[in-house]
C-alpha cells in the first residue's frame, strides 16, 4: 500500500507541475516557464527514478 500512495504522490506531482507550466505559458512568462519546465524535469525524474511511468499522466481537466 505505501508504495502505491507514493506512485500516486509523485504522478500528482507531476500533473501540478504540468499545469503550472501550461499557466506559464499561456500568460508568456519566460521566467515562470524556465522555473514551471524546472519542476516538471525534475518531477518526472524522480518518477521516473523509482519506477513510475509519467506519460499518460493527464493534467485536470484535459
């Protein structure tokens, strides 16, 4: 069970840093977007590190 709500942790990690980007960028911030694209490099990372697949992750509301 615990490493089930740690994948689920880190996929929302990722689906929060994915929106913040999407924000960013549609409000053409450069330095909102290097900081957003810094955070969701990193999240999938870490995902990515501990064996948690991050590509069908969806942002809400898509």
């Amino acid at each position: 069970m615990g490493g089930s709500v740690f994948a689920e942790a880190l996929l929302e990690r990722v689906r929060q840093a994915r929106a913040v980007l999407e924000v960013a960028l549609e409000a053409g911030d450069a330095y909102s977007v290097a900081v957003a694209q810094d955070e969701l490099d990193d999240a999938v990372r870490v995902a990515r590190r501990h064996g948690v697949e991050v590509g069908a992750v969806e942002v809400e509301g898509e």
